[in-house]
C-alpha cells in the first residue's frame, strides 16, 4: 500500500461548503423529483387498475417505455435532445435558469414515477375489490372512490416499498452529475479534482449518503408505525 | 429531424456500443454478460452469509448488502476507479475497473435474490433432509439450492434487466458501451434527439423482451 491518507483536505479549503452545496442540491432535485414522480405514479397507478380501455393502455405505454430505459439515458435526452427542438426564446430562457437542473429533475421524476405507479398499483390492487364496491354502491363515482377512499389506503399500504423507491430516487439522483448538476457526487469528483485526493473524498460523500439514507428509513419508519392500518400491512409484505 | 445518421452509425453504434466487438474494449453486453455470470457465485456466497448461524459471518454479509444497497452506484464505479491505482498501484483499464464494479455492486442485489431465494424453499424440505441423515452442508447442496436457484429464476431475468440498464453508468469513466458510442457519435453529428431516442429503443426492446420472458418463466414456475 503506497497510498499516504490526509484526511485534512476534507476540513481545509472550500472542501465542506462544496459538500454542503453539494448535498442541498442533491436534496433539492431529489425533492422536487419525488414530488413529480408521486403525482405521476398515482394517476399512471390508478388508471393501470381502472376498467376504462384507453387509459389503461395510455398509463401501461408510459410506465413500460420509461422504466425500461436506463436513467442515463434519459437525461441525455431530455437535456441534449430535447431542448434544440423548443422554440428559441424558451431555450435561452432553459439555458438562463439553470437548464441541467431542471432537466434532471424531470428526466428523475419521470424515471422514477413509472417506477412508482408500479408500487401504488400493487397497493390498490391489494386493496379488497369490496371497498370498491361498497364506495360505488353509495352513490361515488369512480373518480371519488379513488380519490376519497382507494388512493388514500393504497398510500398507506405501501409506505414500505415506497420508501424503498424514494431511496432508490435519491441515489439515482447522482446520475445527474453527467448533465453536470453540481450534485453531492459532483462535488465530491471536484474535491478529489482540487486536492488529488480521491479516496478521502469518496469516503465523505459515501458517507453522507449512507447517513442520508439511515436517518430518511428511520424517520420514515416512525411515520408508518403511526398510518399502519391493523390488519392490512401483513397482507401487502406476505405477497 | 434526420435519423440517416442512425443509418450512417449504425456499425459503430451496434457492434462496437452494444456488443463490443471492434477497434476498442468496450460494449454493453461485453459488460453486462461477464458481471453477472461473475457476480453470481459471490451473490450465492452473501445469500448464504447472511443465513449463516456463525453471527459474525452473517453480520459481515449484511454489512456488505446494506452497504452497497445504500450507495448510489455512481459512487462504486468512482471508488474503484480511484482505489484501484491508489491502493494497489496498479492501473487497470476501464473495462477492468467497470467490470470489477458491476461484480462487487451486484452481488450484494443477487445475495438478498439467493437469500430470499433459500427461505422461498419449504421448511419440511430441510427437515426431512436431516431425518435422512444428511449434514447441513449437505442438504444445502443437494436439496435447498438446487428448489432455491429454480424458484429464484425470474428474479434473476429481472436483475439481469436492472444491470443491462446500469452498465449505461460505466460510460462516464470512458468506457465504450452502447451510451457512450452515441455520445461519440452524437459530438461529430451533433443530432442528440435522434441519437438519444434510438440508443433510448434499443435498451427498451432488450429490457421489455426480458421482462416479459421473465413473467411468463414465474408463470410456469408457479404453475409448475
């Protein structure tokens, strides 16, 4: 072993804001992203399990085109692909506020929404077809079952897998450092570009990850401890 | 929009990106095949880490699972990108730094696959082993794998699809998979849209056949 560690680089330097910034940003796209990715899930999700032919069809299209291609990918696309097809006062107006970020986000958020809709749709369908029944028979429409009562427990049944995808979000979150969003990954690379001194920065941003992954699966299992419904957990982990 | 460039590509972008065979190491399936078919002995290890009585072995097994689980995968392929010449001093080129990171990533995902695998096998099973006599070694050779690596087939199609998709990420350490041949290809033609979606179908025609060849193989296991 030929290597000499020198930890101080991390506690020198611009080292710890570029990691605080780094970690913002991740934070901030990863947020932003789940937020769309949730939306997109519930209505790709639902209408999966609807009785109603061409939304199906138009849900089961985006869920199985999106999540059967790689993030990468995806970002590529929608930050050098998409953009020279918009008219030209909308791409400077991308270019100007910041357009790998939002690109990112999206390109996340839409990834990661038909990865969702999958969860919420084992969810809804393992909610007994009587709720159902019982919400339409008093006088529901469909659309007021889902949102009143289906997509309500559905959310509640599927904290566990759901947290298990948001963290998977927040990983693929540092795929975004191609399109060159200043990311945690990102700035751990331009920690290791400024001091050569890679093994000491890829152990910070390691870290920050894992602890950022512990504290979020520990929160989060307080929460569904307080919206489990007795009796229908067991039912959705037993598949 | 002008997808002659697709055309005008197409042997670079097919044999060279995606299968790798041509001027330089690279290729998406030259990846993807070795890391699993490699990976797959070290996730058999894990799996039955982590099922292991001996406490310290299972603990070192769920370190491993739970620590490779919780970093992005971008980090790994840095890690190794960065340790290798580091720490041993040696170099290696992209493919063998990809590889390597493919192996170490996956095998903690195929160690939970076995592991879930082992369990899926009916407990009367392993007792009935013992009433025959068999030691424990034993009866995990020749009675629980082989019912576990049968029941665990469709999960490993489907992990198989998860590590075609992420051998996209070794493009950014420079290695030539099918991602990265469309980025060359795309810095002389400069057409991303085309380039993008066509590189965007070829990974969903691979990934969707094997989905679908994976739910019709858990169809006729459950059925079987």
């Amino acid at each position: 072993m030929s290597y000499q560690f020198d930890w101080s680089v991390l506690f020198s330097g611009q080292s710890g804001s570029w990691l605080l910034q780094g970690l913002i940003t991740t934070l901030q796209i990863s947020a932003l992203a789940w937020l769309l990715a949730l939306v997109l899930g519930i209505f790709a999700g639902s209408f999966r399990t609807l009785p109603i032919g061409p939304l199906r069809w138009a849900a089961s299209c985006y869920v199985e085109f999106f999540r059967n291609v790689p993030l990468l990918v995806w970002m590529f696309f929608w930050y050098f692909g998409v953009p020279p097809l918009l008219p030209q006062a909308v791409q400077d107006w991308l270019f100007d506020h910041g357009a790998e970020f939002w690109a990112g986000m999206f390109a996340l958020g839409v990834y990661h929404g038909a990865r969702f809709s999958e969860v919420i749709r084992a969810g809804i369908q393992s909610i007994p077809s009587t709720q159902f029944e019982a919400a339409v028979s008093t006088g529901l429409t469909i659309a007021q079952t889902y949102r009143l009562i289906i997509i309500p427990i559905a959310l509640r049944l599927i904290i566990p897998p759901a947290t298990n995808e948001s963290l998977n979000l927040l990983k693929n979150s540092s795929v975004a450092l191609t399109i060159g969003v200043a990311e945690l990954t990102f700035q751990t690379r331009q920690i290791e570009t400024y001091t050569a001194r890679a093994i000491e920065a890829l152990t910070a941003g390691t870290l920050i990850y894992l602890l950022l992954c512990l504290c979020i699966a520990a929160l989060v299992s307080r929460l569904e401890r307080r919206f489990a419904i007795p009796g229908m957990i067991v039912q959705m982990r037993a598949e | 929009m002008d997808f002659q460039v697709i055309l005008n590509n197409f042997g670079f972008l097919f044999f060279q990106g995606f299968l790798g065979f041509g001027d330089f190491a690279g290729g998406t399936l030259r990846l993807a095949i070795p890391a699993i078919v490699l990976a797959f002995p070290l996730g058999i290890i894990i799996g039955l880490g982590r099922l292991a009585r001996t406490r310290w072995i299972s603990f070192l097994a769920t370190i491993y699972v739970e620590f490779f689980r919780g970093v992005p995968l971008v980090m790994v392929i840095f890690w190794f990108w960065f340790i290798i010449p580091n720490l041993l001093g040696v170099s290696l080129p992209e493919y063998g730094v990809a590889l390597t990171a493919f192996v170490v990533f996956e095998a903690a995902y195929l160690g939970e696959i076995v592991r879930a695998g082992i369990q899926s096998v009916a407990r009367g099973q392993v007792e009935a082993a013992a009433a025959t006599g068999l030691s424990h070694t034993n009866t995990m050779r020749h009675i629980v794998l082989p019912q576990a690596l049968r029941n665990m087939i469709p999960a490993l199609v489907t992990q198989f699809i998860v590590l075609l998709k992420d051998t996209s990420l070794a493009s950014i350490i420079g290695y030539i998979d099918l991602t990265k041949a469309a980025q060359i290809v795309n810095n002389r033609e400069i057409r991303p849209f085309e380039l993008y979606l066509f590189i965007a179908v070829v990974y969903w025609l691979c990934s969707y056949g094997m989905s679908r060849y994976a739910g019709s193989l858990e169809r006729r296991l459950s059925a079987g």
